[in-house]
C-alpha cells in the first residue's frame, strides 16, 4: 500500500490528532500547536486557526487564475486550454500536439504531453481518474483544499529553450514580504534538485527532502519582478509561497502554496525551522 493511499485511510482522524500523528512520525516528537516556534509547528498551527474561505479558490489550479489577472494580470498567467469533470470528457483533436493535464485540486495529478501522437490514453486516464477520487484535504489536512470542486485543465506548454525545462522559483512571502526562496531543477528527469536562496540570491545551506543542484543556477531574467509580484499576491496573508516560471525570458505565475511541504518536511540543517519560524507572525 503506498503511502497516499494509508493517509486517505486515516481520514476518520480529527485533523489535530492526524497532525500529531504524522508530525511525530516525520519528527519523532509532537507538534508544539499551542506555543508554537518552528517553521513547521507553525503551518500546522495555521491549518487548524487561519481558515478562509478564499483560500479555496488561491489554492484551485482552474479558479487561481482569475484571481490573479485581477492582481497583476492576464499576462502572467498560463493559457487555459479546456476544463471537464472527468477524462472522458476531453476532445483531444480539439488540443494541440503539446499541453498539460492536470488536476485542480491536487499536486499529483498531472500529464505533461509533448508529443501528442504517443500519448499513452489509458495511462493518462488511470493516473487523471485515480487522482479526482481522493480530496486532497485528508493527505495532509490542508484546510484549502477541502472544498475543491475537482476538475481537469488542460494548458499551454511551456519550456525554456536555453535548459529544456521550465523552472520554477518559488518565493517565501511573510506578511507581503519575499523572505528566501528556492528553485526546482531536474524535475522532467526524475531527479529533482532544489536549491535555496536568499533575496538577495545567495545560496542557502539548506536541504529539504531533495539534494541540492551541482549546477550553477543562473538568477532569473526577472527575477526583480518576481519580487514585485511575490509582494502583491502575498499581501495580508501571514505567509504564503508564491511560485513562478520563466521561459524564453518570459514570467509566468505558477500556484499558491500555504504549507510548504504540508508542514511534515525537517530543515537539514535543523536550525533553519527555527529561523523560518521567526519570519512568521501568528
């Protein structure tokens, strides 16, 4: 049994008790919620005492969209291609060669298509069907997610031509305030890297659940407006991660994201869940 679906099992849980569950199996120690100090304690404080309902429709892969061309507009937001309930619902000669399916309200649930002419239909099904069966919310009782209507999107592709991936930065806003950020490399191969840095883009002694790149990350052409944007998105919300794309010198938003790692990950070195901690004002 693989480890989503032993979680989904546990969903008769009250979400505090799953959290001290999960917590002291990542940690093993319990999960300070009433003075809480770590990064981590802090975000699952936050699942259970900060929850609004427009959170729903930031973290809606479908529903985000709007929401940010109201913000900093239509420009930096991928292309919607179709939006259907379930696969068999998809008119695939309506698409173009190249696209993305994915889930509106999960992280798993995706199908990066380059070469539409040997996609694998029933593979594509299987993993789309088997992800809109689950309500993300019980993985790792992510308040946000618990009232997602799921759906599938299709969206444009999108690749940097200079590295043949499209990259994300993903920023770490407190208050309105970018504080560090981190950068996924490697993900197409299997072999994802993430990097951290400072806003300064001073890389940060930090691991989490990946290895670090051996690569010399170049600071992205805009990078500064990542910046600007990360400020707009984030303002008023305690803390957030705001994440982007950029390929062929163009900025894309990327998602929303409340609990980095669901709030179950260890800091290697440890010091830096203290340090992230104190970035959070509860």
């Amino acid at each position: 049994m693989n480890k989503k679906k032993l979680k989904y099992m546990l969903r008769f849980l009250p979400d505090k008790a799953y959290i001290q569950l999960y917590y002291f199996i990542q940690f093993k120690k319990f999960c300070n919620l009433k003075n809480p100090k770590t990064y981590n304690e802090k975000l699952n404080y936050l699942k259970l005492n900060d929850r609004k309902q427009e959170y729903t429709k930031m973290v809606d892969k479908y529903e985000v969209k709007k929401y940010i061309e109201s913000l900093i507009g239509k420009e930096y937001v991928i292309h919607t291609l179709g939006v259907w309930n379930n696969f068999d619902e998809i008119d695939f000669d309506k698409l173009p060669n190249q696209f993305v399916l994915k889930c509106t309200h999960d992280s798993e649930g995706i199908v990066i298509v380059k070469d539409k002419s040997k996609l694998n239909k029933h593979e594509a099904r299987n993993k789309i069907s088997n992800a809109l069966k689950y309500n993300f919310f019980y993985i790792g009782r992510e308040w946000p997610y618990k009232n997602i209507t799921p759906k599938i999107i299709a969206e444009e592709y999108i690749e940097d031509e200079t590295n043949g991936e499209l990259r994300d930065y993903k920023f770490f806003c407190f208050d309105g305030e970018p504080k560090a950020l981190f950068i996924a490399t490697d993900r197409i191969t299997g072999n994802t890297k993430f990097d951290y840095y400072d806003i300064n883009f001073n890389h940060l002694n930090i691991r989490q659940h990946y290895p670090n790149s051996n690569k010399d990350i170049k600071k992205p052409k805009n990078f500064e407006k990542m910046i600007e944007l990360s400020k707009i998105i984030s303002k008023n919300m305690k803390h957030v991660r705001v994440d982007f794309y950029e390929a062929n010198g163009k900025l894309y938003f990327g998602e929303i994201t409340f609990y980095h790692f669901s709030g179950f990950q260890p800091f290697i070195p440890n010091e830096w869940d203290e340090i992230f901690g104190n970035w959070i004002n509860l």
